[in-house]
C-alpha cells in the first residue's frame, strides 16, 4: 500500500524544497543552483570551485558495463560540471559502496579509469571512502577546483540578444557516448580567455531541460531553431530502428548525457567565435541554435513556425 505522506515530485523540485534553507556563511559566493558551489578561499582574484556526483550501477551504467570505462564517468561527470563554469580541476575525493560480494579486480579497474582521466586533466585523487551498499555499486565523487574569479561563468548572465552555441552533436548517448565522453575543460578555458560568456552550463540532463536552467537562473527566455540542433548519428540511427521511440530531434533535445556545452554570448561576437573554434577545435562541431529573449519562455521554429517547446530533459522520480 502506497504511504500517503509520499508525494510525486521530481529531482529538480525535490532539489528546491531541500535547498531552501541551508546554512551558509561568508567564504559561498555561490551555493546550491549552479553547475559548482563557489566559494571565496581568501586567495585574491581567485574562487574555489566545489562538486559532487554520483554515478549509480543500473541508472548511470550496466552491471556488464567495462569498468574502465565506469571510472572514466565517474570522475569525467564532474569534470564537466567544473568546465561549465571555466574552471581548472585541483583535486578528487572519491566514495565508493560496493555489494558484500564484489569483485576486487573490476573495482580496480574502475580506480584505473579514474587515474586515467585525473591524469589527462591534472587532478590529484586524494583519498575517499569504502563502504558497503547491499543492492548495487556506488561512485560519488568530490571534485574541488579552481577559477578566476573574473573568468567564473555562472548560469545566471544570459542576456536578451545573445545567441545560443552549443559544443558537439547531441542525443543518442546511451549507444556509446555516456562511458566515453571528453569533458570539454580546455574548451571552456579558450571560451572564458577569449571571449565574454554570458552563461554557461553542461549538458548533462538534455538540451531542452538544462537550457532551462540558464532561462531561468537569468530571467529570460529563448528560442532554438530546430533545423540548427546538431543530432548525433547514434539519435539518428536510434530513430531509424525505432530503437527507442523517439524522432532523432527528440531524442537530441531530451536524452541527456551528452556532456557538451551550452552558452551564451553577445551576437556581435558570434562570428569570431566560430571562426577561432574552427582553428583551435577543428575536430568538435559548434553550432549556434537560437537566441536569448527578453520574454519567458522556451521557444522552438521550425518549417511551420514558431510554438512552445513541451519536451523536458531527463530527470530523476519523474
């Protein structure tokens, strides 16, 4: 029998309720509602970045699924998120829950995926916990960083009149791309160096649900171009099958675990950012796919005009 106290709501509602009251004190700058705490450690010209994440055996990856590669995600998830708001990696903390009966060696190498990617982007693993979990594996991860404080991206700077980029190809990701994604720090790091970003944030949960955060987060609203999203050939092929039912747009709009990134910037800018991406990243696709509005709203035109966008990304008890 259902207990009546439960009520339906979903991650990010759950979020809101459990984040309305929590401590703070003068060294947050930022706190729960960006993509990393932010936090003043006292080192002129310079904020802390902090984050945590999890990934979760039969929700973020299969039982079968290579471990190296589980490592990999675990570690590169908040990579992203610190590369969302342009900053450096410093170091990880990582907790771990494993069933009563567990494989040693398969926990190894997921250690071995992490210390691959901590390398690749200059992180320390520092140390952690072990513990057990009775029903399946646990990953949680705390990631600290570093940023210029004047370099820091927040979701919240969006601006009506910019235009909309996002980094890569979108949807699909459940073929391959979820255990094998590069988060996109030295990209974020040419972004806030070179130019004015407005806002930014990682495509973690589907475009449709996560520019929704910077919409909100900025008090504005926007429109995206359908014929401009850049669909992955896994949503497209995933589409041709029916292998999930869903169109290829839709699929690019909501799957998440893309792990690419969304910004904005001023559209006066928009041409020499492209030009520059071309130079430096001529192997990653940029694709502008819309503008930022003064007016509420999430707004999508395609052959037959313009209407409200209905479709929402993924999100966790919905």
């Amino acid at each position: 029998m259902r207990c009546r106290r439960c009520i339906n709501v979903n991650e990010f509602e759950l979020i809101s309720k459990l984040t309305k009251s929590l401590p703070t004190n003068a060294f947050v700058v930022e706190s729960a509602g960006d993509d990393c705490a932010v936090l003043d450690s006292g080192q002129p010209g310079r904020y802390l970045l902090f984050k945590t994440d999890a990934v979760v055996q039969g929700i973020h990856f299969d039982a079968d699924a290579d471990p190296v590669r589980v490592g990999h995600k675990a570690l590169a998830r908040c990579l992203s998120d610190i590369a969302a708001m342009a900053g450096r990696p410093i170091a990880a903390l990582v907790t771990i829950a494993l069933p009563k009966e567990f494989d040693a060696e398969y926990v190894r190498k997921i250690y071995d995926g992490m210390s691959v990617v901590a390398r690749e982007y200059g992180v320390a693993i520092v140390g952690g916990e072990t513990t057990t979990n009775p029903e399946r594996l646990l990953i949680s991860i705390s990631l600290l960083g570093d940023v210029a404080s004047e370099k820091c991206v927040r979701r919240s700077g969006a601006k009506a009149g910019d235009v909309l980029f996002v980094t890569g190809e979108l949807g699909g990701s459940i073929a391959e791309k979820h255990l094998h994604f590069q988060p996109r720090i030295r990209e974020a790091h040419w972004l806030a160096e070179n130019f004015d970003i407005h806002a930014m944030i990682d495509l973690s949960d589907g475009l449709a649900g996560d520019l929704r955060h910077i919409l909100n987060a900025s008090k504005v609203g926007a429109e995206i171009r359908s014929p401009s999203i850049p669909i992955s050939r896994a949503a497209k092929l995933q589409a041709r099958t029916k292998a999930n039912g869903k169109s290829a747009l839709i699929a690019a709009l909501s799957d998440g675990e893309d792990f690419e990134l969304l910004f904005t910037l001023a559209s006066k800018d928009a041409v020499a950012v492209l030009d520059g991406w071309k130079k430096n990243f001529p192997d990653t696709r940029l694709t502008c796919i819309g503008r930022i509005n003064a007016a509420p709203g999430l707004k999508i035109r395609d052959e037959h005009g313009v209407r409200e966008l209905n479709i929402h990304g993924y999100a966790h008890f919905s």
